[in-house]
C-alpha cells in the first residue's frame, strides 16, 4: 500500500515538472535569448556588420558611451525624472490607498474603477490629451523636466496605487486595535504597525513606477518636442531609427539595465517585513 503511495507520488511530481516546460520554453525564447543576443550585440564591432555571427570581439561602444556626455547626461536625466515621479507618485499614491482601505467597500471599488479606467485608454493618446491641457491651460510647463514628471506621475500613477492599496487591505485591524489599546496614538500606529507591514506593497509600487519611467519615450517625446531634455529612451531609440547604430544602442542599453538592476537590488532590501502578511494569511 505505501510502495503504491509512494510510486503515485513520484509520478505526480514528474507530471508537475512537466507541466512548467512550456513556461520555461517561453522564458527562454522571449526573455533569455534576447537578452543574450542584446549582450553580444552590444560587443560587437562596427567593422562587422553582416550580423552577430561571425563575431566580432569589441569594448569600443562601452568606451564610446564613457567618453560621450550627451549619453551620460540623459542617464542622468532620466534617473532623477524617474525618482522625482516615483516620489511624486508615492506621495500621492499612498494616502489616497490608504484612505481606500478606511472607506466601505462599495464606494472603495467605485474610486479603484475610476483609478484605473485611465488604463484602459491608449498612452499615447492619454499623453495627447495632456499635452493638449498643457498648451490651453499651464503653456510654461512643456519643454520643462516637472511637466515630463507631471506626464508620468499621470500615467503611471495607478501602479502605485494598486500594489499599496492590495497589501493595505489585508492587514489585520485587530493590529491597530491593540496599538490603541497600548496608549498608541494614531500617529503612532500608523508609523509602527501600518506602515512597515505595508512595506512590500511600497516596494512593488516603487518598482513598477520606477522602471518604466527611467525608460519611457512617449513623454518626453510630446511633452518635451524640442528636445531639450534627452531621456535615454529617447537617445537610444534615435541612435537606432535614425543612425542605424545596434551595436551602440544595445551596449547603452546594457549600461542601464545594470544600473536598474542594481536600484532595483538595493529598494528590495528595503522590505524588511517582506513574507509578514503572507504568514499572517496563513494562519487564517
């Protein structure tokens, strides 16, 4: 009986491996084998331009990015813009998740039904209609790096209100009812329970306004059209249409993929709850 337990066991976790193959097929076509042709794009030199293969060992499109200001300066650009909407959208992002959670479900899933139906509109033409906004009503703020960050916190605003808002809703009240109960004022429950258990939905909010910010094009692109402001999406997408330099604009994007990363590194360490409020469902 138990050698017939354990053979049905084995042959359902074999099914179980198999049945994640297709996931990783698709990891490996969309994800990983791009990447890795990115990376050899990146060191390959101009003189070999027939393709990746034959290949052609080169370190010139590192040093070039290095030696050139125009690419350092909008790295630059696009960091600080990125981290001043992530601010912006934190700012704005949680108190309006947190009083979602204080308000009775039917008027909080009316307010997340308005928050997220600008999602449902293409960018860009959520980008023009702003950009038109801006040109009746505030002229001085295009061409400017706080209306390129009034444009993202705009778009991206929901994905920090959602993430926030997810992990909010499932802290127990019970909590704060004994902060009270201990002669913690609101403030201080607040600061001590709320916030820290809150942290992981903070930190998945900051990533995903974060990200997509330092790389956009669409913004800048029609709320700063004289170009005065280069984004790095930006860069890199008119080294490629309008130079033809792959090469070049695979190693910059390199570049910023690790500097990213690493941000991204640093921000996860930051949830040091991170798995409290999983555990806390659990025991439910």
């Amino acid at each position: 009986m138990q050698q017939n337990l354990k053979g049905k066991q084995k042959s359902k976790l074999k099914f179980d491996q198999y049945l994640g193959m297709p996931y990783y097929l698709i990891l490996m076509i969309l994800v990983v084998i791009p990447i890795l042709l990115l990376v050899l794009s990146s060191f390959q030199s101009d003189s070999n331009q027939s393709g990746i293969f034959p290949f052609s060992f080169s370190l010139e499109h590192y040093q070039r990015f290095f030696s050139e200001t125009a690419f350092i300066r909008s790295m630059t650009n696009s960091l600080w813009i990125a981290l001043a909407t992530t601010l912006g959208s934190l700012l704005i992002g949680y108190p309006l998740a947190y009083f979602l959670t204080r308000m009775r479900t039917r008027t909080a899933a009316t307010l997340l039904i308005l928050i997220n139906a600008p999602m449902w509109i293409n960018t860009l033409l959520r980008v023009r209609a702003l950009e038109q906004i801006f040109r009746m009503f505030f002229p001085f703020l295009i061409d400017t790096p706080l209306g390129i960050v009034i444009g993202l916190i705009y778009v991206y605003l929901p994905f920090m209100v959602l993430p926030i808002y997810a992990i909010l809703v499932k802290i127990d009240k019970n909590l704060e009812q004994s902060s009270a109960d201990l002669g913690a004022n609101k403030f201080q429950t607040f600061w001590r329970v709320t916030l820290p258990l809150s942290l992981s939905g903070v930190v998945s909010g900051i990533l995903m306004v974060f990200l997509p910010s330092a790389t956009t094009i669409i913004v800048p692109q029609y709320l700063a059209p004289s170009q005065n402001i280069y984004m790095i999406g930006t860069l890199i997408e008119k080294t490629v249409i309008l130079s033809g330099k792959v090469s070049y604009a695979s190693a910059v994007a390199i570049v910023l993929s690790l500097i990213i990363l690493g941000i991204v590194f640093y921000i996860k360490k930051l949830d040091k709850y991170k798995g409290v409020n999983q555990n806390e469902s659990e025991a439910k």
